[in-house]
C-alpha cells in the first residue's frame, strides 16, 4: 500500500510581488523562478523527494523522508536568499491527488495565496521514520516511443513540443481522473508520475487510452520504494528495458 507525503510549495503573495512598485521585468521574473526551482528540487533531491516546477509559483513535491524541520529549514533557507518567502503544506496519503488535496487545505487555510499577511505557513503532518515503508512512493516514467525519429528529426522545435504536450496533456488528465494519480512534464519527451498501488494493467490502460485519443504512444518503466528517489531510481531502469526489448510496460521491485 502506497503511503505518498505530498508538499505543496506556495510563494508567498507572488502575484502582487511582480507589479510592486511597478512591473518586474519579465526576464528577471522567469529567471528568478528558475533558479529558485532549482534551489527548491536541489533541497528535496538531496534528502531523497522529488520536485515538479508546475506553475512555478505552485510547485509540487514528493517529500516522503523529510519531516517538519526539514522543511522549516527549506523555508529559511529561500527567505535568507531571495526577495520573496514560502508557505508550505504537508500531507500523506494512499492517493497522492488525496495528499496534495489535504496538503493545499492546509495552506489555504491559512490565508490566500495574495494575503500580504501570510508568511511562511508550515501546516501539515509528515510520515514519520516508524511509519514508513519501501512500497510508500511508486513512480511511474513515462516517455514517447521513439520522439526523435518521429518528432524531434522530422518536425520544427514547436510543433514537435505541441506533440509532445498533446501526450502529456492527455495522460495527465487520464491519470489524475482514472488513477489518482499527479503527472508531470520534466523535459524532453518525459513524464513522471506519483501513483497509488497500480498495477501493470492500469498502466496498459493508461498507455493505449493516450495512443486512442491523441495518436501519441508512450512507454513505462515503474517502481516502488521509500521515497521518491528510490522508486523513480527503479522506474528509469525499468524504463531502459522497455527500450532494450521493445516492450510497452515494465515493473520493477
């Protein structure tokens, strides 16, 4: 039984930031939430989570193996180096859509997203040491079967990202709705997802639901583990089978 610790990481009154005293140079906007998602999945990396850039002023992080401090100290750590703060909430679940949907209540609860007093909220609870598992996190990584020969080398930059996203797009809103499952696009032609206790047939589903509706054909590699590392590490190598053997499904744990 999975067990997945979702974070929702919020800026703190972003939106109102970028327009006071006036309007913020747009590079200096794109720049500044690059470097701080990198900073942001650096920190979670190095403790063994995952973190997804999303909208950038909503990120998403897989976070089982961090408690409260860490992420207090996540919080100070960006309030020390940046012009803007964090609040943070932290929820585990059986369904990771379940632990984000508690995880964002939390926040929420604590004032709006442009509330210029609301400061580095940490609600939440995290999974502790006694209470974790290695079937906690299951990863699933998906990505496009052959995308250079059929995109990359035959198509413009653009119009190949267009495929690209179609599949994504589409897989997302299937995962999210059939599986209780949160996907994410991280580049090139490939997609992480967290998921509950699937098996191999939902993930046949899954895979030939996005080839019917939008004529891109996926392949995956999954695994299971305490954290997120863990199982994503598991998943990458089931994935390279899938490419060695040519097969559209692979499970390893």
């Amino acid at each position: 039984m999975t067990n997945t610790q979702v974070t929702l990481v919020q800026i703190d009154n972003y939106g109102p930031w970028t327009v006071t005293p006036e309007p913020r140079r747009e590079a200096d906007l794109q720049t500044m939430q690059s470097r701080l998602y990198a900073d942001i999945s650096q920190f979670v990396g190095n403790r063994g989570g995952y973190t997804f850039f999303t909208r950038f002023d909503n990120m998403i992080a897989v976070t089982n193996g961090l408690d409260l401090e860490d992420h207090a100290l996540l919080q100070e750590s960006v309030g020390n180096r940046y012009p803007v703060t964090l609040s943070l909430g932290v929820a585990a679940d059986a369904s990771p859509v379940q632990a984000l949907a508690d995880a964002t209540a939390r926040v929420q609860d604590a004032g709006s997203a442009q509330d210029e007093d609301r400061r580095e909220c940490l609600e939440g609870r995290a999974v502790g040491p006694a209470d974790r598992t290695a079937e906690d996190v299951q990863i699933a990584h998906f990505d496009v079967i052959n995308a250079t020969g059929t995109y990359t080398d035959e198509l413009n930059a653009f119009d190949t990202f267009i495929e690209i996203e179609q599949g994504y797009a589409e897989l997302m809103r299937h995962m999210r709705h059939a599986h209780e499952s949160l996907s994410f696009f991280v580049g090139g032609d490939n997609i992480i997802v967290t998921c509950p206790d699937l098996d191999e047939g939902d993930y046949e589903e899954a895979i030939y639901h996005v080839e019917e509706a939008v004529d891109v054909e996926l392949q995956v590699g999954v695994g299971r583990g305490e954290c997120a590392h863990d199982a994503g590490f598991a998943a990458k190598h089931a994935l390279e089978t899938c490419r060695a053997d040519g097969t559209r499904v692979e499970l390893e744990w």
